[in-house]
C-alpha cells in the first residue's frame, strides 16, 4: 500500500508541484501582489475576441469614387485547404491567383482593389466577406481550387450564391440586417420587420442577378469567343450554385471561382504556371471591368 501511494506521489503529485513552482518562479502566477522573480512580471493579453480585424490596405487609383473589387485568397494559414501532390497546398495556390489578379487590375488603372489576405494567414469565413462590407466594396471574388476523387474532374468553375433554401436564408439575413442601419443603402431604422424583411429579400435579389450576370461574364471572357482566346479551360458544368458563407451578401455582388482542381495534374501544371495565373488573371479582369462598366456599377467610360 505505501509503495502504491509513492508511485501515486510520483506521477501525480510531483509534476503538479513543478510545474506549479515554474508558473511562481517564470509567470509569477500565484505570487502575492508586486512579488517577481528577476524584476519584471510577463503578463500575457489575450483577445476577447470581439475586437474586428484589421482592414487591408486599397491599392489603385486614389480617386475614391472608382470601384473597388475586394478579392479573397480562398485558405490560409492553419486552413491549407485542398491538398495536391507532396507539399502542394490549396493555399498557396490561391494566394498566388489573387496576386495575379491584383496585379492585372492594377495594371489597367481602372478600378481600386483590396485582397483579404496578402499573406499565409487564417482569416474567418464570415471575415472574409465581413471586409468588404466594411470597406464599402463593389464586388467581392473569391478565388479557390478544387478537388475531387475523380481522375478525370478538371477545369475551372463559377459559383455564386444558390437559391435553394432561400426563405430560410432570406429569414436569417433579415434578422441580421434588421439590426444594421441599412441595406443596400436602404435605412431599416423605424421600419417594421415585415417591411425590413422585404427590403432584404429584394435586395438579395437584387445581388443574386447581378453576381449570375458576373459568372456569365467570366464564362464569356474565358470561353473561346472572348477576349481571352479560350484561356481558360471551364468544367464541363461550369457554372455552379452553392450556398457558400462567403457568398451571403446583400450589399454586392459575389464569385467564387474554383480556378482548377488540386487532384488534376494538367490543372496543377497550369496553376503553378506564372504565364497560365497571368492569362487566368488578365481573364477574370476583363470580366471585372465589363460588370462594372454596365449601368449603375460606377466604373466611368474611357
């Protein structure tokens, strides 16, 4: 019995004691008020977590009236996302896609962009969309790789946000937006919530049609008959909807283009490709700029 209460002591007890003298000792846990060990107290913030995250830096024109396209790099971070062959990881394909079409949109002066992320770093769903909310944008695309099982699934895909469901999605914004000031640059405050709701299912909507008109564009730049030549290679059914969280916008229009597939090697060629990203990205581009040439999206003639 007592060699029993010692190996007790000494798996149990023992280690709880040491690492309660390293917390005294290193983090003056426990120590009385002003107590240190070497003259400094290490004391550690954490984050409540209601405290919103950094909004990225618009690059473009400094005019402020131009439109801004706010384009999310799908991943990152903790998040790798779809993964290839060896280290190959969805993240970073994205991020070096959204790079690419920074840079083309930039190089056409036309518009001001923003990217969620410039970095390998974890950002929330909700924050992704949350960032071009708060920065007013005009567009949102989010760009992605896919994956499948399949060996033969290959090609690039447009989804936008799906329709089914949509009275549960239409209550559930509602009582989102019911608490927000506005929507769409609508005020809800003082309005009943049946008229709130309206307003909100309207402007949904409203940015459903305008998000499709903007698959359609990127389909028809990237097709044979566009600008780009067919330089992209579409899914055999690419265009897509799905209720994807970053896509639940009411205030602008929103993409998320699976640019190709991880699991397809010819696809993979191509996305690790600096000259493939280019013509991808001089593609969506093209496509960006026509949407946002057309009535009432801002982008001015010339």
């Amino acid at each position: 019995m007592v060699k029993q209460r010692v190996v007790i002591i000494g798996l149990f007890v023992v280690p709880l004691l040491v690492a309660a003298l390293w917390a005294r000792l290193f983090l003056g846990v426990g120590a009385p008020e002003g107590w240190r060990s070497d003259g400094h107290v290490l004391r550690i913030v954490l984050p409540d977590g209601t405290r919103a995250i950094d909004l990225p830096r618009i690059e473009g024109p400094a005019d402020a009236s131009r439109p801004l396209v706010v384009i999310d790099a799908g991943h990152g971070g903790h998040d790798p996302g779809a993964s290839g062959a060896g280290t190959l990881r969805e993240k970073q394909l994205t991020l070096a896609l959204a790079l690419a079409l920074r840079d083309a949109l930039l190089a056409d002066g036309r518009v001001r962009v923003a990217l969620t992320r410039e970095r390998d770093r974890f950002l929330a769903l909700e924050e992704r969309s949350g960032i071009a909310r708060r920065l007013h944008a005009d567009l949102f695309i989010s760009i992605h790789a896919d994956s499948a099982s399949a060996a033969d699934a290959g090609g690039a895909t447009v989804y936008t946000l799906s329709d089914r469901g949509s009275d549960a999605l239409s209550d559930a914004l509602a009582r989102r937006e019911n608490r927000a000031d506005s929507v769409n640059g609508v005020a809800l405050a003082g309005r009943s919530d049946a008229v709130s709701s309206i307003l909100v299912d309207l402007s949904r909507r409203e940015m459903r049609s305008r998000s499709i008109r903007l698959a359609e564009l990127i389909l028809r730049e990237g097709g044979a008959g566009g600008e780009g030549g067919g330089a992209l290679h579409f899914h055999r059914d690419p265009r897509r909807e799905a209720a994807f969280v970053v896509l639940k916008s009411l205030d602008l229009p929103s993409v998320l283009v699976e640019a190709g597939y991880v699991s397809n090697a010819g696809d993979v060629r191509s996305m690790t490709d600096k000259a493939w990203r280019a013509r991808f990205a001089t593609t969506l581009a093209h496509a960006i700029e026509i949407f946002l040439a057309e009535p009432d999206t801002g982008l001015p003639a010339g």
